[in-house]
C-alpha cells in the first residue's frame, strides 16, 4: 500500500554496496532517495581487499560453497538461505562486470581465483587487494548516470515513521540539525553493522547500527548478533607494544577509539602467507589441520592464544617467501601501507592481531530482504539472512550484498505481497524482551518465536541498581568511548559468564539514564547502546562456546564437518 503524498517511491538508507546494487537494480521509471549519513564514498564496503566468493571454476562446485559455508558457521547456517544466496553468484559477478568492475584476469583473460580461508577451492574474484574500492567506483559512476536517483549526503535517518497499522511509511531524518519526515512506498535499511560499538574495529566511523537500530525499534527482531567476527589479521605496526591488546580477551584499545585499523586482507594467508609467534614458530598447525586456512574464528582465537604466551602484543604474518614481482601485483595496497610504517613485506613480515570486522547477525529478514515490518527491507550487514550462521566464511559478504540487492529490487518492482520471514536462528531478542527482561532457558528458536508477542528467550542477569557495588566503584558517565571499552572487554573475543553479567547492568543502567540525542553523534552513541545491548542479550542465549562467540564458562560445542560426503579435497595450500 503506498502511503498518501510519499515523496519517493523507494528510499534507501545507506551507500554501501547493497544500497547502490539495489538503487541500480531497480526500474529507472521510480524516485529513488539514497541517504548518506555522511559522504557517498564513505562506506565499509569500499574498504574490502579480498574480493567476492562464487563458484565460477569449472572444477567447483555449488555444494561445496554450500558445505564450506555450513562449515564455517558452525552448523547454525539456515541452508535454504545459503544455497539461495550462493546459487546466484556467477550472475552477481557477471552483473558487476557489465557495470564496469576491472576483476584481475589472468594471461589467458580468465577472472583470476584467489582462495581465503575456510574456502576448499580457489573461487575469489577479485581487483589485487582492492577488490571493494574498484567495485564502489564502478558503482558511484553508474549512479551519477541515473536521474532517477536522488542522492542525500549528510542526511541521517533516526526512526522510522509507522501508520496506525505499524506499516512502514518512510523515515525521520536529521539534516542540517532539522528533523523531517521522508515518505516512501518502500523503506530500505543498508546502513551497514555495528563494529564502532568496539574499541578496535576495521569498519569506518559510520557504521554505528543505525539501520539495526531503527528496525529493533519499529519491531523487527534481531538474530545472531552474538556472533561478532573479528578478524585476525589487523595490521598491529602502528601500536606500541601496551597498546594493541591491552586485554588478550578484548582485543582492546587503539589510540583514539574510533578510526578504522588498517586490515591485512584474508587473501595474503590464501597466497601462502603463515603465521608465526615470537619464537618465530608457525602455530596455526597445532590449533586447525586446515592452519592458515582455517576459518576466521579459529584463527582469531589462535593468535589471542599465542599473544598470551609471549612478550609482543602481536603475532607476525610473513608472506616474504613469495617472489617480490607476485607480491607487488598482488598487494600493492598492502605493500604499500606497511612501507609507509617501515615494513617491507616482500622482505619481512607483518605485525598483526585481531580486530572486529563483520557483525554476523542482525535483523531478520528473507533473500530478499524482507523483514517482519510490511514495506520495510534490510540487505547487507545489517540484516540476517541465516547465510552466516555463527561465523561468516571469508568473501560472502559482498556476494550477500549483490544478490539481495537484485532480489529486493524485483521484489519492489514485482510489487509482490508482504509475508512474514521465517530463518533459523540460534538467538533472537526483541524489543520486548527488553522491555520484559523475562528470564528463560536459551535455546534454539524461529522467528515465529520472537514474533510481536514478546516470547522470545531473553535471560536475567545482575539488576542494575547494583552496578555500583558489585564492581567497587560508580557507574562511568555514558559516552561512546566508554561504551567501546565496556564492549571490547566483556563482548569481545572472549567473554565469560560473569563479564556477561556485568556488561548487561551497566548498559541497562544507561539505557535508564540517556538522554533523547539532537546531533548525528548522539543519535550515533544512542544506536550503539542498543546495539550493545542486542549484543549481550544475544551472547547470554547462547548455551555453547560456537563460533564467533567464545564464552570461556561454556563447553565447546564440536566442530561441525562438512555435510557432503563426497566433497573433493581441497588443493594443497600455496606456501605451506
């Protein structure tokens, strides 16, 4: 039903690549808004080395993205999802291509395959190491084409405006420190993660849940945000020796808090890059027989390890062996940053450890981008599609974004009837459950679970009124930089049951006293409070250590196997 005087017929929130995929995806015929909170060209997408992950060799096959992808996510996958998602990669990749995107080819003029870890089979389509900035630029060019596409910079959207019915009608905005409604037949929400709710994060200062937020609000639940992938190779060469990980558990600490560490691309390890300790061991071996290879919660958790047992806050990753002319063709932009900090890496290697990078979860949705709210769509980082499970495998990510660009494009333009999403899902919190804080077993649940009746699962822990006299000392005024180092010390990569506990208090405690926000920055901070709280409601369902979330109270749960039995072996790794 589209609403009486809607100013656009679709407005996107956001400028990543879900959000540009759909804006092109979509008829010219409609009125397009696409809001930028900031720059166009200020997005986590641009900032992807590796590349795109789809079956495109003639030795690959589909079931085994599908099986390396299960595996990755420790068998809490929704594999409908996943195998609708991943079937349409080579037409992902072939749209990219007709918008202009120069993948590296190699001398026969074939997409030249790189392979990252937890992937059995070189099929990363990819521009060197600077796959996301190539596939952006193509984009912005091609919408700068488009008339129909009204592009927003620093326009903020804060709430979500909702009719009697509590269909989506548009959205309240902030520009220009004015609040003002925005009606739209459909509402898009691509605004990316949440990763600045952490000390040490690889995304940009933009991304502070804005979407997740604004969908948990309006009654959309959230899933699996637990599962917060940190990935293990953050270039460690800028920080001093107290300051990279100054809580081996947290990953704690950089020097302001905010801006964007520089990643060491999971590809350089695909090339043969190991991973070696103080000592100069490589580890990885006695941790994963896939080593360098394994997927990116094993290897996060290994590093911490090894940083624990030695002196340096780092661990080093050395692709040196390679031949220099492979290294420059292939990480010129890697090569060229740690050259800038007095590291050659065709000579020495590099000084790395891990860093948030990839918010697993978020709000449910189908392929195709539907949520539980009628005329309201979530793509990318911010929803959840059950494609990722407990831990996203390397180079999903930008396929994801492709693909549910494409389908919530057809199914704007289709027009076709709203329905209610169902995934599988290990957590799942709602508004009501915050409101409730009822106490419950965790346990597997549905969507249909944490429907708008508030059943869903959510755990009670210390009361916040004891804040204070639990830890010893008052409760820190609120603020973003406290609020990332309570995340990165209790939600980090390793948590623990009464770390859990604490974290839930004080955040309900500033919850209680926060104060409705007038600037962008405050609507940032408010958004990254309930991210956080999502979080932590999220991490105490979870009745394992699985995935991305290492509880160090909990049993591990076993490692999942691959559920082809006929999977072909994987290559033997370059460089090992």
């Amino acid at each position: 039903m589209k609403p009486r005087n809607a100013d656009h017929d679709v407005i996107i929130v956001g400028n990543g690549l879900a959000a540009l995929t759909l804006a092109l995806s979509l008829p010219e015929s409609l009125r397009i808004a696409l809001l930028c909170k900031y720059r166009l060209d200020d997005n986590a997408s641009s900032r992807a080395q590796g590349g795109i992950a789809a079956v495109l060799d003639r030795l690959d096959r589909l079931d085994d993205h599908v099986a390396d992808t299960l595996v990755a996510g420790a068998g809490l996958c929704d594999e409908a999802a996943v195998r609708a998602i991943l079937s349409q990669g080579r037409a992902a990749i072939e749209w990219l291509i007709g918008t202009g995107v120069p993948f590296s080819r190699t001398d026969t003029g074939s997409l030249h395959l790189t392979r990252e870890g937890g992937h059995g089979a070189s099929r990363i389509a990819h521009v060197a190491d600077h796959t996301g900035l190539s596939i952006m630029q193509a984009l912005y060019r091609a919408v700068a084409s488009r008339p129909n596409i009204q592009r927003l910079e620093q326009t903020m959207a804060v709430d979500l405006l909702q009719d009697d019915e509590d269909r989506c009608v548009g959205v309240r905005v902030l520009h220009q420190g004015q609040l003002q409604p925005m009606h739209a037949a459909s509402v898009v929400l691509a605004s990316g993660g949440c990763g600045q709710v952490y000390a040490r994060t690889t995304t940009p200062t933009a991304c502070t849940g804005d979407g997740i937020a604004m969908a948990f609000r309006a009654g959309c639940a959230a899933a699996n945000m637990a599962f917060m992938q940190f990935h293990p190779t953050g270039f460690a060469g800028h920080a001093g020796p107290s300051r990279f990980l100054t809580d081996i558990g947290a990953g704690l600490s950089n020097t302001d808090g905010q801006e964007p560490i520089f990643l060491i691309s999971e590809a350089v390890r695909g090339e043969g890059g190991v991973l070696r300790n103080e000592a100069g061991e490589r580890f990885m071996p006695r941790y994963d027989e896939r080593a360098e290879l394994a997927p990116r919660d094993i290897v996060a958790r290994a590093i911490a390890a090894e940083i624990g047992r030695q002196s340096l806050p780092h661990v080093w990753l050395d692709i040196s062996h390679r031949p220099r002319s492979f290294i420059l063709e292939h990480f010129p932009t890697i090569h060229a940053h740690c050259l800038a900090h007095g590291i050659d890496i065709t000579r020495s290697p590099i000084p790395v450890g891990p860093v948030q990078h990839y918010t697993c979860g978020g709000i449910v949705c189908d392929t195709a981008g539907h949520t539980q709210v009628e005329n309201l769509f979530c793509l990318g980082e911010a929803a959840c599609t059950g494609l990722h499970g407990a831990n996203r495998l390397a180079s999903n990510s930008l396929l994801e974004c492709v693909v549910m660009g494409r389908n919530a494009a057809r199914a704007i333009a289709d027009g076709a009837r709203w329905h209610h999403p169902m995934i599988r899902a290990m957590t799942m919190v709602s508004k009501h459950d915050m409101a409730q804080n009822a106490p419950s077993e965790p346990r597997e649940t549905t969507v249909a679970a944490a429907d708008r009746d508030g059943s869903a699962p959510f755990a009670q822990c210390l009361p916040a009124s004891r804040v204070a006299d639990e830890s010893g000392t008052a409760l820190p005024p609120f603020g973003r930089r406290s609020l990332q180092a309570l995340v990165s010390q209790h939600l980090g990569i390793l948590r623990s049951t009464p770390g859990l506990a604490h974290a839930h208090a004080v955040l309900t405690a500033w919850q209680a006293r926060v104060r409705p926000p007038a600037s962008v920055s405050g609507h940032e901070d408010l958004n990254l409070l309930t991210c956080a709280q999502i979080i932590e409601a999220s991490a105490r369902q979870c009745p394992t250590s699985i995935g991305a979330h290492c509880n160090v109270d909990l049993t591990a749960a076993p490692p999942p196997t691959a559920p082809t039995a006929s999977r072909r072996q994987p290559s033997a790794q370059p460089g090992a």
